[in-house]
C-alpha cells in the first residue's frame, strides 16, 4: 500500500514512558508482567459459581485477595473504607508506577505540570452490581454501602483521587469509549505534554468487568464472544481454527509519560518513546471492524505517515488479538493490503490477551505497556494457545516462545465496540 497524501494521526516528539505500575492477577511490578508474557504463562483462573452463574463462563483473570495495605500504607482507614475495590486497585498501580518511575527516590513532581487521564469501558460497574444485587464478589473486599458510595459509584473517581494522591493539578480526566480509549488516554496524555502543558502525565487504564451482568451480555446466544473452555489456561486462542472466543480481566494498569527533556534532567531510565497515535471512525458496522482488512490497513499506514516513517519499518505488531474469528481475521487481511502477499515479508503479529484476559477499556494500555517492555527488554513475547492456525491467519505469531529481537519500531491495534479503531508507535529508548 503506497504511503498517503495527508496526515491523518498524530506524531509526538520527546515523550518517553518512564514508569509502569501493575496491579493484575499474579502480578504487581514490570518484572512480574514481564516474566508471565515472556514464559508465556497464563494468568486466568476458574470463576467462582457467585460470579459465573448459569452463563456456562467459567474462565477469567480475576484478582483475588487483594489488600491495598502494602501498597498505600499511609491511606487512613477511614478513607479505605469510603473506596471501592476498584478504586484501591487504581490507587495502588499508581503507587507502583510513581515509585517505578523513580519519584519516591525524592524526584519532585511539579504538581501544576502533572495530570492524570484514565480508561475505563464501564467505570463501577463490579460496586453497581453489588449493589444491586446484593452479593459480595469478593469476600476480604465487601461493596461500600450506598450510604457511602458517593466515591465508589462514579467512573471518574478513580482518576481524580490519583491525582489528589500525586497532587497533580494539571488536566485530570476519564473517557470511556471501550477497547480504544487506552490509546486515546494515551494520545491525550502526550498531547498535553507535547503542546508545553505538562512534564509528567500518569495515564491509567482500569476495568474490573467480572460481574454477572456483563458476563450474561458477552455470552448472550447468537452475540456471544466469550470462551467455555472449561481449562481457564487455554481459555483464549487467538488466530487458531480452534478459538471460541476470550475470557475477560480485570486490574489496573499505569504508564508515566514523561518530557525526554525532564526525564534526562533527572536521569530517569526510559522504557520506551511514543512516537504517534491515530484513532478513527470506521462509522460502519457497530460491533465489529471492517471485516476486509483495508480500513485497519489504512490506519496502519497513515499512522506511520504521521511520524514520517513506513509501515515496512516495524518490526513487531500487537494486535487486538481477542481470538474472536472476525477480530483474527481483520488483523490478518489487513497485514495483507499492507505488506502484499508474501507473508514472508509481515512483521510478527501477536497477542497478549491469553495471559491476562481482555481488559476492555484498560486492554489498549496494557498491550502498550507490553510492547515498552518488549522494546526494554529486546524481545517478543510469545502468543499462546496458537497451535492449529486459521488458513487466513498462518503468518508469525511467534509461536515459539520468547524471541530475542533487535526491535526499533512496534504498534499496538485496538478495535471497539461502535466501529472505532485505533493505533499506536512506540519506539525502543535511545
């Protein structure tokens, strides 16, 4: 596919990632994340009957008996126990990504010069359903009682008492547009930086969508895409002729955005640059992508126009990956319109989402968060549970296991409920 005529995404220039904060089902800092993605090590669990219902769902990545204790050990109880679950998550992956950046070693944030932008697809909807119905999901973490849900039922809350906790004063703000909105929190985030508003921005995705009610949308006959699999560990199969579907997760995810400029000053170690960002409208179908590849084949291509770069430059993608026969073959065909034929010629195509499940309006974030530490650590993370692939999509999934790799350039693709698709490039730090 030849190179477009305009500039459709946007480049960023000395906007580098330099904290990661984590808190998922078996792990909490980069060097646990890593170590699942790199083994290739499933984090998904059996459901508890509570949860799963007669829905026949039985997989998920669910947190279970999470204290924010070692993580916020100066919260008063009696703020604690005004916050929801979710809000304690958020909270704590926070904490990790401000101590991972290396401002807990005394690095002072200018509180008029940092800010917070969040995804989340559903915002509070685990204390919604609780409330509603009455039950407690998780025992060591009962609901906040409506009498006291003033904080725990609004989906910005998250967000603004992060940013209170940093004391940032710059743009604090939550958008909601399902897979594609860690992108976009992400492009938000470095705009700010970019245009001279911001030195720091703490972007973070959350979801905790393993609840009932959402568990009953996503396996509703004829609609359903979620995987029964009974064997949680291979419950996500992305491009295999075998896939039925994904399995939901749940937790927080942090990435600092930082000013290079900033960052150099403080001699902060840099897991990756953002070079662009590109969010678009299929304003087609309004649950799926364009099922012929060319419309993610040309957000691809002006996405790297954007940067003055090629497509032919990157050298890994990850993709979606829901392991949903549409999602797949999207992917696929549209490697094809940009590369050609000879898959020889594709850059590997992946997916992460059988280790942590798909994180809805965080999924976006962590796949970023993924590629940083892929770039950082020079090499690819494997996608699991590929054996027997899809005729359309038998191309490099690097199905191996871990590939090293000298990496430059990398994608992350996200695709969203309302026809709206989204890419990002980040580049290994200098």
């Amino acid at each position: 596919m030849s190179r477009t005529d305009r500039v459709a995404g946007t480049a960023f220039e000395g906007v580098v990632i330099t904290g990661l904060g984590f808190v998922l089902p078996g792990a909490d800092t980069p060097e646990q994340v890593w170590r699942h993605l790199r083994e290739g090590e499933s984090q998904l669990s059996t459901l508890p009957p509570v949860i799963s219902g007669r829905t026949g769902i039985q997989s998920g990545g669910r947190l279970t008996d999470f204290n924010h204790t070692p993580y916020l050990p100066d919260l008063p109880d009696n703020f604690a126990k005004r916050y929801s679950r979710e809000i304690l998550i958020v909270l704590s992956a926070v904490q990790n990504a401000f101590r991972d950046a290396g401002f807990e070693g005394g690095d002072a944030l200018e509180p008029a010069r940092t800010g917070v932008v969040a995804s989340s697809a559903r915002g509070p909807v685990e204390w919604w359903s609780q409330t509603a119905s009455g039950m407690v999901y998780e025992p060591g973490c009962p609901p906040v009682s409506s009498a006291q849900g003033v904080f725990a039922s609004l989906a910005g809350t998250p967000a603004s008492l992060s940013a209170i906790r940093l004391d940032a004063q710059g743009l604090v703000s939550t958008i909601s547009n399902a897979c594609v909105g860690g992108h976009q929190a992400l492009g938000i985030a470095a705009q700010e930086i970019q245009r001279g508003a911001a030195d720091v921005m703490f972007v973070v995705g959350h979801e905790l969508p393993i609840v009932p009610e959402v568990l009953q949308v996503y396996s509703a006959p004829g609609t359903g895409v979620l995987s029964r699999d009974t064997n949680p560990k291979r419950a996500i199969k992305p491009y295999d002729i075998n896939r039925d579907g994904f399995a939901l997760g749940e937790g927080a995810v942090v990435a600092v955005l930082e000013r290079s400029t900033h960052a150099t000053a403080r001699r902060a170690r840099a897991y990756a640059t953002l070079r662009a960002c590109h969010s678009v409208s299929e304003a087609a179908h309004a649950t799926r992508m364009d099922l012929s590849g060319r419309s993610t084949a040309q957000l691809m291509t002006q996405t790297m126009d954007a940067m003055g770069s090629s497509v032919g430059e990157l050298d890994y993608i990850c993709g979606h990956g829901t392991a949903t026969r549409y999602n797949d073959l999207a992917e696929s065909r549209a490697l094809s319109h940009v590369y050609g034929p000879h898959r020889s010629d594709w850059p590997p195509l992946g997916s992460i989402k059988p280790v942590f499940g798909h994180l809805l309006g965080a999924a976006g974030l962590l796949n970023c968060a993924a590629l940083a530490l892929m770039l950082h650590e020079r090499c690819l993370a494997p996608t699991i549970n590929c054996e027997a692939m899809e005729s359309e999509c038998d191309h490099d999934h690097v199905t191996e296991g871990a590939r090293p790799a000298e990496l430059r350039l990398a994608m992350s693709l996200a695709f969203a409920i309302g026809s709206q698709s989204s890419a990002l490039v980040l580049e290994a730090a200098a």
